[in-house]
C-alpha cells in the first residue's frame, strides 16, 4: 500500500469522528470543524460514543450469536480499539476481516488494523465506498473472504455522507447483491432535517470543508434494508439495540444520540 498525501487544507469525516471521540489523530482544520459541530450540537460526542458502541455489539451478536465468521467493514475509520476485528475474533479466532477506507490516515494505520489472530485474517483495502465493484474485486478481499458463505457488511456512519444524488441505495444493494444468503447488513446513519433542526447547521459545517452529508428519516434508512430480514428490534436509535446492563448512554434520550442503527440477515 503506497503512501498517498494526506490534505490537512480540508477537514475529513473520519478525522472529525476520530476528533469527538477524544482521539489524536487529526489536524487542526478537523478539529476546527469538530468545535463547530459541538457549538451547534453540544451531544455530538454522545452520538458519536452511541454509533461505536452500538458497532462493538452489533459485531458481537454477529460472530457470538449468527455465527458469523467473515465481515467486510467500509468506511473504516481510524482504527480506535476495541477494533471490529479485535471484537470477532476475541469471540472467534478465526474470523477473517476485510477493512476500506479513502482517507490516507486510515491507510498511515493500517498496521493496527492487520494485527489479526493466527487462526484468523485482517486485509486493508484503500479504497472508496462509492466504487464497489472496486473492492469487491480486489485482490485483498478476494484472498481474504470467500463470497460464496456468509458475510457481514459493516457500513457505520458511512451512508449520511453519500447525498441522493450519488445513488446510496444502488451503491448498498450492489454490495448486498454480491454477498451469499445468511449474510447480514449492519449500518448507522444519522436523523434526518425533520428529527433533528440543529443538522441543517452542522451540514453548511461539513459543505463548509467540501464535505456532503444529509440526514435521513427512518423510513429514508428502512429503504436500505429492502428485502433483508431485520433483527429484532428493528431500526432504532443506536443505544437502544440490545443495550447491555451498565452500558453508557442507556439512559440518553433519541435527540442526544441522532443516529438511526439497524441489522437485517440476507434471505
């Protein structure tokens, strides 16, 4: 994987994320965009801590309870452990893990995101989710994961930044489309304008720094699930999946977490 020049001109979602989470790994612009965010919207490290907490036992039932061995995480993030990997294979060894990702940063750490188990396989793809076809027929997903047995297809936070105009809902079900039956789809996404007045602010933030991003309803985020079997309790607000006893944020109310979360099996 060849070094590309990171632009720390232009904020970056995945650094902003990093940035509200409490991490190290951004740059001043970043942080800029992040001290916005919180001036109009002072729960964003709640939203934040609710989508990464939801992602860890959402993996957890994946590999503990579906028995899922393989999963294909886009939009990665700077890594932040406990890692999706970290997790499965924490639970199974063996568990063979896909990363991707388009930020540079993310590709400066993906040593973190390799240190996989000996029974089991971490890859990185530096690539961008709106070219699936892209990472579905890289080499490092190829030599990683066998398309013909299940596979979760992890997309966190990913899809609010994905505008109508870019097709989101043809880019999951070419994603879903390429994956076997009792394969699973788990995703976050964040409130629409009409849950949440405050995004329209933070949104002119993110455009601010060459960055799209547009909320959507539930029924806007059910549309992604078509055709898949939704597990129980449907799509909710990210703390309230199977929130676990003791569990930070149980108690937040919807309007401080924003963020739509949802997991459904492939028939």
């Amino acid at each position: 994987m060849a070094p590309e020049r990171i632009d720390t001109s232009r904020p970056h979602p995945a650094r902003i994320y990093d940035y509200l989470l409490g991490g190290k790994d951004n740059y001043p612009v970043d942080e800029a965009a992040a001290e916005q965010i919180l001036a109009l919207t002072p729960t964003a490290r709640t939203a934040v801590r609710a989508n990464r907490l939801f992602m860890q036992r959402a993996v957890r039932w994946l590999a503990a309870e579906a028995g899922i061995r393989q999963f294909l995480d886009i939009g990665t993030g700077i890594p932040t452990e406990p890692n999706l990997h970290q997790i499965v294979q924490g639970i199974a060894p063996e568990s063979r893990v896909v990363y991707a990702d388009n930020d540079p940063v993310v590709l400066s750490h993906a040593r973190a995101l390799l240190r996989s188990t000996r029974e089991g396989r971490t890859a990185y793809l530096h690539a961008d989710a709106r070219e699936p076809q892209k990472i579905l027929q890289s080499p490092e997903l190829r030599e990683t994961l066998d398309l013909s047995q299940p596979v979760a297809l992890s997309l966190i936070a990913l899809l609010h930044f994905v505008p109508d105009e870019a097709g989101p809902y043809d880019l999951v079900r070419s994603f879903v489309d390429a994956l076997p039956s009792g394969s699973y789809l788990v995703l976050t996404h964040g409130f629409s304008n009409e849950e949440q007045d405050q995004l329209s602010e933070v949104q002119t933030v993110y455009r601010s720094g060459g960055i799209s991003v547009q909320g959507r309803s539930r029924a806007e985020v059910a549309r992604f699930f078509e055709g898949l079997e939704l597990v129980d309790p449907g799509i909710v607000t990210a703390h309230r999946w199977h929130p676990e006893p003791g569990e930070p944020l149980t108690d937040a109310k919807d309007a401080e977490v924003m963020v739509h979360a949802g997991l459904a099996r492939k028939p």
